[in-house]
C-alpha cells in the first residue's frame, strides 16, 4: 500500500488531511514580512512570532431617549413665542391693574323677572312659567335704494346704525335682478342689525326712554302694527331720533324699521308685554 501512495500523488494528497490545496501556496510566517524572509535566508535567528491581534470589545452605544412629539414641538414654539424678532427673549406682559368688573345688567330685564313676569301669568292664567312671553330679538334695518348709485350713503348708514346699536351691523344685498330699478342680483341695497340678550333690553330701554319722546309731533305708537304672531314693527322717518348721532356729520336722513319679536303666538299678549314694558301705544 505505501508503494501504492508513493506512485500515485494523488492518492498521498487525499490522504493528507493538512496538505495544502492544489494551486494555493503555503502561507508561511516571513510571507506576510519581507524582512523576516530576508533573515531567514541569511541563516539569521528566526524572528518571534507577533502575538494575534485581540479583537477589541465594540463600545456600546447609548440608548436613545423616548420621541417627546407634541410636547417637544409645543416647547419649541412656546420658546418662539417668548423671543423677538433678533432671538431675545421678550419681557413677560405685566397686567395693568385691576381685573375689568362685569357689566350690570340690564334695568329693563331686571324690571321684566321681577315685575312683569308675575304680573302677565296672572293676567291670563298661564301656569307653566315657559308659558310667559319674553322678548326674543329686535331687528333693525336700514334699506338704501341709491346705494348702487352713491356706496358712501350706504358707509355713512352703516357707520350710523353701528354707533346706535353698539354691533356691526351686516349688508344686504339684492337676492334677484330687476331691470326697472336698475338692480342685479348680489348689489348692496341696505344694512341690518339684530340685537339679542343685554344689548336688546339696552337698546329697548334708550329706544322707550329717549328716542321715542323726541320724535317730530309724536301722540302714541300704533297699537294695530303687530303681525298676528306676536311681533310688532315700527317704521321711523328719521335716525336724527337717536342721540348718538351727531347732526354736524349726517350727510343724508333716511328712515329704518325696528321690528320686535317674541315668544308669544297671539297679538294680544304680546301686546300686553310691550305695554307692560313700557311701551307708549296709541289709546
């Protein structure tokens, strides 16, 4: 069998578990040096073998912290916020003095829980209290057929209406074309206000109580002007009434409709609350 191997190199290579592959060369030590092969050809001593390079140990890499989302972008903003236009942070706003004290309320609406109330329950028996009429809304609306024509009559009659009100009042414009009247539909022909809670009994109460004394040969207000559901309509010829308008800056009298809405369904119970409000009818 030896002679066999012997004669066969390919039977000695396969019996050889750590012989080199056919076609690679054997790594030696002074391969990788070239100095270390030049000693050793020389006869020299044998260079010590360098110790195996340790694998160092992979530093371990903080944990990041938890997203903050929403409370991070709100602090950044908050942070925006404080600071100027240059980065500097502003001043914290110091508050001046007292706290504003709320608004009395209305004598007229005190006048109508106390007193009028009771009094219309026992007028026409009216048992349940959601019975009772009571004012809803009051509306007020000032029509302007020029103000295609001249826009500042209609400025000035909306800057009047405001300054009467105390609201802002809303334009209105024309919902369908009339070729008569030289009028397309979506034209500004007026301006209007509805008032609700504190504001329609303060403005009730200066309407009764100032207002309507000082109007040209005035003898009583119609008590035949309600609509047969309860709300009553009045039509005056001139806003110089009302003492918030100053004479000096008036350019043009027009004329405006109040209209009072309640809650009671009949003419005659509502006719009774205005009157009770003090309302000066006719008779």
């Amino acid at each position: 069998m030896a002679d066999s191997r012997e004669k066969d190199p390919k039977l000695a290579d396969a019996a050889d578990p750590g012989a080199t592959p056919r076609g690679e060369q054997p790594e030696t030590a002074g391969a990788a040096d070239p100095g270390v092969r030049g000693e050793q050809q020389r006869g020299g001593p044998p260079a010590p073998e360098a110790p195996a390079p340790t694998a160092e140990p992979e530093a371990e890499q903080p944990a990041k912290p938890p997203r903050q989302g929403k409370q991070d972008k709100q602090q950044k903003k908050d942070k925006k916020g404080k600071q100027g236009p240059e980065g500097k942070e502003r001043p914290a706003a110091e508050p001046e003095g007292p706290p504003p004290e709320p608004a009395p309320r209305p004598r007229l609406l005190e006048h109508y829980e106390q007193r009028v109330r009771a009094k219309l329950a026992q007028q026409f028996g009216l048992g349940n209290a959601h019975e009772v009429p009571k004012l809803v809304k009051i509306v007020l609306n000032v029509g302007m057929g020029d103000a295609p024509k001249n826009p500042k009559g209609l400025e000035a009659a909306t800057a009047e209406l405001a300054a009467i009100t105390g609201q802002h009042p809303v334009v209105t414009r024309a919902k369908k074309a009339i070729a008569n009247f030289n009028l397309r539909e979506g034209m500004a022909i007026g301006c209007a206000v509805t008032l609700r809670g504190a504001r329609m009994y303060e403005f009730l109460d200066r309407f009764i109580t100032i207002a309507v004394p000082r109007m040209r040969d005035f003898r009583g207000l119609s008590p035949d002007s309600f609509d047969g559901r309860g709300n009553y309509t009045i039509g005056i010829k001139e806003q110089m009434i009302f003492p918030e308008i100053d004479y000096d800056k008036v350019e043009k009298i027009h004329g405006m409709d109040i209209t009072v809405v309640t809650s009671a369904g009949r003419d005659d119970t509502a006719r009774a609350l205005l009157r009770e409000l003090g309302m000066p009818f006719r008779g």
